[in-house]
C-alpha cells in the first residue's frame, strides 16, 4: 500500500506556495541522489517540472543493460488559483508519479532496489488557468505542449507510463485507473496482455481500457478534440507509451475541488511501480515488436499524426 506516500505528499501539493524546491527537499530528505528542477515562466504563468531518477541495480546509469521505464505525471496545473482553492483533480497525475517515485526511494533506502532505471517527470503550478470543454472544464497549463514534452520525454527512456486525471468525459464510467493501448510512432496498437495481467494484480478487478481515437495521439496544436493530454508525449518520441488514466463514474471537472480520491492514486503508483519491476527485468512488453515491424512494413509510416501536417503550409 502507498497510501503513506500520498499522504505524505498531499500538504505539499495541496497549497498555494507548491514548488517543485519543497518537493525536492523531501525526496532528498527520504534518500533521493538524482532530483532536478527546471524552473519555467510561460505564456500563462510559472511551473516547475521536476525530474527523478532512481538508478537500477543494473540500469543504465551504472553502464548496464536494463531498460529504463519514464514515469510521466501529466497535467495542466495541481491547483487553480486564484480562481479555485485547494488541490484540483488534475493534479492526480503529478501526485501518482510522484508517489511511486517517494516509494521507490524509501524502497531502495531500505535495500530494494529496482534492476532497471526509472525516471519520474512532472512538473508543479499550484495556480493554473481553466480553458472550457465539453462536457466539463478542463484545467489549461501556463506552458504549452511543446514545452511540456522538452522537460518530461527524456531520450534515456525506453517505454513510458502516461499518468492522467482521465474523469471530464462520459465513454469510460469506472471509479479507479485504466490504460489505455500502447501508442508508437503514430500508431494505436494491440493491448498488451503484459500490462493487462498487472492492471488486474494490482486491482483485484478486470481491467478497463481507455478507448482512444486518432485525434487524441495528435499533437494539442492542431486544435482538434482530444479526449485530454494523456498521450502527448507519444507526439514526442518514438518509443512506446502507455496511458494510464485514473477516471470516474461520473463526468469530474479537471478544475473540481475535493475530487482526488487517496486510495486511487495510490492503486496508479503501485500500477506503474509493479509495471517498473517487470518491464527492467525484460519480463514485459508494451507492444509486440514483430507484429509492428510487419504492420509499418504493410502500411508504411503513421509518423506524419505525430505532427502538426499540413496546417504550417
């Protein structure tokens, strides 16, 4: 259980002087080696994204051969101030990621340690803006996706974790987390059966998938409709990406109030964290390797919906 973690991790995020420099202090305090900061001023306000590797037993930090599993908390803001007050639910995936990288610092403190390396991005704005959406608001970001995904994609990653607050939309009615399918170079593959068996471990149920269309793996700018940011950073590389979504029943507002539920974030670190486990001893597989070689081999590249086409023509 991480329900420790969240909560230590709650009254940092959940006040209007957040910063990714409090969230630093504790992770060294608890043991963290590799905690960075960027500090950025954007269009619509300042963030701090945050980065945190946990170097593996034979990661590749240490010159070894194990991937290396990228865990991204993927949101607008954490809060919505001065407009909204307290914590908002869009800050879910900051504080899942964060929570499995607190867990995996005390973890490898206390002797376990990972094989592979992970690192843990995202980033920390305590006073967001909200852009309308249908059929709910949704939180806006004081930086935009671009940027987003310079600070949170890293080249040393070899498969990531998506972590998003999934809730302002009426296609999946399930309290708790889902994934979605695996997303690479333009592409919505198969489920993988690797990730499904963790999904149902972890949380004692059947596994739900998130559904996705072609829009939603394109990139923001293009300004179609996307169900949220959740597979933004399959725009940016050409590794895989899995979207995990931590949803609700009902239609939640990025932008609500009282709305993160502790048990369900802790269930999405633990999610990503058993995944981690797996994936460095190569006993996982996001996507089946053979199967994508033949399909870009029958229908070409699908790169071009990983930018923008042909709207700078």
């Amino acid at each position: 259980m991480l329900l420790n973690e969240v909560l230590d991790l709650f009254p940092l995020l959940d006040n209007p002087n957040a910063s990714g420099k409090l969230v630093k202090e504790l992770l060294i305090n608890e043991g963290a080696e590799n905690v960075e900061i960027f500090p950025v001023e954007g269009k619509k306000g300042h963030t701090d994204f945050i980065s945190i590797k946990i170097v593996g037993s034979d990661g590749k930090t240490k010159g070894g051969s194990a991937p290396t599993l990228g865990i991204i908390g993927r949101l607008g803001g954490i809060g919505a101030r001065p407009e909204r007050i307290g914590f908002v639910s869009d800050g879910d995936g900051a504080i899942a990621a964060l929570t499995a990288a607190l867990k995996l610092i005390r973890s490898k403190r206390s002797g376990d340690n990972l094989v592979g390396d992970v690192i843990v991005r995202t980033h920390i704005c305590p006073n967001a803006p909200v852009k309308p959406h249908k059929p709910v608001p949704f939180m806006n970001s004081p930086v935009d996706m671009e940027v987003m995904n310079k600070h949170e994609v890293s080249n040393e990653m070899d498969a990531i974790i998506s972590i998003d607050t999934t809730k302002g939309n009426n296609i999946l009615n399930h309290k708790g987390i889902a994934i979605s399918p695996t997303v690479k170079e333009g592409y919505i593959l198969p489920v993988s059966s690797d990730l499904v068996n963790i999904m149902e471990q972890v949380s004692g149920q059947s596994c739900r998938i998130l559904p996705l269309s072609t829009q939603d793996i394109t990139p923001y700018s293009n300004n179609l409709y996307h169900v949220n940011s959740i597979l933004q950073p399959a725009t940016a590389t050409d590794i895989p990406v899995l979207g995990l979504a931590i949803t609700a029943n009902v239609p939640v507002a990025g932008c609500a109030t009282g709305a993160s539920h502790e048990v369900d974030i802790a269930l999405a670190a633990t999610y990503v964290i058993e995944v981690a486990k797996e994936f460095g001893n190569n006993n996982l597989e996001f996507y089946d390797k053979e199967e994508f070689l033949k399909l870009k081999a029958i229908y070409g590249s699908m790169k071009q919906l990983q930018t923008r086409g042909n709207m700078n023509e």
